[in-house]
C-alpha cells in the first residue's frame, strides 16, 4: 500500500474532482436534454454567431463596417440593411428531417462568415408553398422557417 503524505491525498482529490468535472461536462448535452429539445427550435447560424460577412448567390455582399453594415453592390442600404442583418443574426428555426424530393441545386446559396471562426457558414434556402426550408451544410440540420420570414430576410432591394 502506498502511502501518501497530506498534500500528495490532496493532490488525489483535487485531480479526481476535476476529472469528474470534465466528465459531467463532456456528457452534459446527451445527459440533461431530451431528443426531443435537441430537434425543436434552434439559432440557424448559431446562437452566438456574429455575422460579419454574408453573400447571396455570389451576387450581392453585406459586410459589417464597425456597428452598420455595407452592401456591394449597393441595392439596399440604411434601415432597411440593419433590419435585414438584424432578422439573419436571430435566425430561427425549427429543425426538421431531410425533406423529400428536395433539389439543393435550385436554392438560394449564402455564405456566411462569422467572428471566432475560421470556416464559412453554407447555407441552402428553398421557398416552398407553406415554408421556407434551409439547409446548414456546416451542421447537417434542415430547417423549417416560416414562409412570411423570406421578406424579412430578403426584402424587395435586395434582388432588384
């Protein structure tokens, strides 16, 4: 048996605390939230994510200059722009399975670059009948929004 002086047990315990901490946390998605709260309602983009750049069909770009924001080609500025990046930035919605029949090839395509990360953000957007549905090719999750948010998100300037 080993025998350990009072700061080599403290040193036991303090190490094993920690571990079980990293183990709670490592665990703590899978274990404290259902199935069902993992596939509800969630930021599209992230929950954290600040936009700093976002291009629409490689036609149209936004960039954050300080606290507004600059689109390129200049088709839609001012409050108009703020208030379309504002509904990009608490984009939400619910996540559903991969729709049937869905052609990607025939989306809306935007990019998305946001600060605190290296990669850009694919996103795919289809306008249906009764929804809009996005794909986030970073996460793999499809998304239902509904269909009345497509003017929120591309008013009329935008593809004038």
């Amino acid at each position: 048996m080993i025998k350990l002086s009072r700061s080599g047990w403290n040193n036991v315990i303090i190490f094993s605390i920690m571990g079980f901490i990293l183990l709670i946390n490592a665990t703590h998605k899978n274990v404290f939230t259902s199935k069902e709260e993992q596939s509800g309602e969630q930021f599209v983009l992230g929950a954290d994510a600040v936009i700093l750049t976002l291009r629409i069909n490689n036609e149209l770009s936004i960039e954050r200059v300080g606290r507004n924001w600059r689109a390129t080609p200049e088709r839609i500025s001012g409050q108009a722009l703020t208030q379309m990046m504002r509904s990009w930035q608490q984009l939400e919605g619910q996540v559903v399975n991969e729709p049937d029949g869905v052609d990607l090839k025939l989306a809306l395509v935007i990019e998305v670059e946001v600060a605190d990360s290296l990669e850009i953000i694919n996103v795919s957007l289809i306008a249906t009948d009764y929804e809009l549905l996005m794909f986030n090719h970073v996460t793999k999750l499809w998304f239902s929004l509904p269909l009345e948010l497509y003017s929120q998100l591309f008013p009329d300037a935008v593809f004038s």
